[in-house]
C-alpha cells in the first residue's frame, strides 16, 4: 500500500507545498513539507524518508544544493520541481542525481505518476554490493578486470574496454542470472542522467556482444529478453584480490 511510502515535499511557496501535501496524503501517502533546505535536513536526520520531491529555487540553499547532498550520501529518489523550462536547468538537475522533474506549473495527476515511477524504480533496483579493489570476475573463457577495464581470454592478451562496456559488464557479471530492464541498466552503469537515452543500453550491449560471444547473433552470455530487458545466463566466479 501506499501508505507505507513517506515523502518529503520541499517547497518554499505554502500554498503549493501545502495543496500537493493534501493531494499526496488524499492518494494514501504519508507527507511530511519543509519550507527550505534548512528545515529538509532536520527531517531527513529525524524521518525514514522514501521519496524527496524537491523546489529548485528557494532561499538561502537551493534545491539544487541540497540534490547534490542527498546524492552524496543517500540512495533518496529526488524529483525537481522547477519554474523554468529551460533545458539547461533541468540538465543540471539530473547531473546532480535527480530521478525526474516536473515544470511549474503542474498537473498534480502528472506529479503523481512520476511519483509511483520512480518509486517502482527505486523498490525493483537489485541491492550494489561493494567489492574489494582489484576484484576480478570469471566466465566462460574470460576474465573481467573492471578497475583496469580489461577483459583477458585463454591466451592472456587483454582486450581493452571502454567505460560504458566496462560498466555495462560489470553490472551483468555481479548480478548473473538476472533479467535487468532497461532502466535498471542505465541506473547501475551511468547513473540517472542516463535515463534520458535509452537507446545507449542497446548499443552499449551490441558493442559488447561482438566482443564477449563467439557469434554475437546468437548470444550464449548475454540475453535479450524481449519487452524485459537483458540477463547474464554465464555461471560467474569471483577472483579476490
């Protein structure tokens, strides 16, 4: 249920930050609002916090200041909320770590949607595990150096990868087995700016392909699930350091 879910709606304009509060809370969610980022932090130390809807302009610290906080050192959904159409502050927004953002003035229903997206989002996101540096992953023939992003076959000559290849497949090999949609995907390997391009993901794994498979046509490690998303169907050994 809904009710479950807690947000922290962030807004320094009462009758905006107060209508969506009675909006959110009509649709079963519990609501906490701060009127600046002052008052935002202290709910945030004192309040289990599931979704962080955020004004970027306010007094003193911006939304855009407090954006870059959550996302150094939370895994918080944020949605901006921003009176300016200009593509260069929505850019900037999402570069910070923002899951989404809504022009004011919005449609409540709209905000709501984007609401129970990112939320679904956030809930499906497979946990990140923290490995040891130097932490090498085998399969198949292969062997995976994500720090040096290098991938070796059986006569040992490294294969050189680049970022996105290297991102991409070491999301695969830490969670094999798993069918991984499209926006998993961008999230675990480019972060959420990344979100903007979905087509990356089928050009990064097609790139991958060609190196990683004997016949890139008919994949053995990497699978493509349709209308789902891509899996790695490899058994995975980890090599310590």
């Amino acid at each position: 249920m809904a009710d479950s879910e807690h947000i922290l709606v962030v807004d320094d304009h009462p009758d905006i930050r107060d209508a969506l509060a009675r909006y959110l809370k009509e649709h079963g969610y519990r609501v906490t609002t701060a009127d600046r980022a002052q008052s935002a932090r202290q709910v945030l130390e004192t309040s289990a916090i599931d979704l962080v809807v955020l004004d970027i302009m306010m007094p003193g610290e911006d939304g855009l200041s407090l954006c870059r906080h959550l996302r150094a050192t939370t895994s918080l959904p944020v949605i901006l909320l921003t009176a300016m159409a200009d593509d260069t502050d929505r850019i900037i927004g999402l570069e910070m770590g923002a899951d989404d953002y809504v022009t004011k003035p919005f449609n409540p229903r709209e905000l709501l949607a984007r609401i129970k997206a990112v939320l679904r989002r956030a809930t499906a996101m497979p946990p990140v595990e923290s490995e040891a540096p130097g932490t090498c992953y085998r399969f198949g023939p292969w062997t995976f150096d994500p720090s040096a992003q290098t991938l070796s076959g059986p006569g040992g000559e490294p294969i050189p990868l680049s970022t996105g290849e290297s991102l991409l497949l070491g999301v695969f090999v830490r969670h094999p087995g798993r069918v991984l949609n499209r926006d998993q995907l961008l999230d675990l390997t480019r972060g959420r700016t990344a979100q903007l391009f979905d087509r990356a993901i089928d050009n990064q794994v097609s790139r991958l392909r060609k190196k990683v498979e004997r016949d890139a046509r008919n994949p053995e490690y990497i699978k493509t699930h349709w209308g789902g998303g891509y899996s790695f169907a490899a058994p995975v050994e980890v090599v310590a350091p």
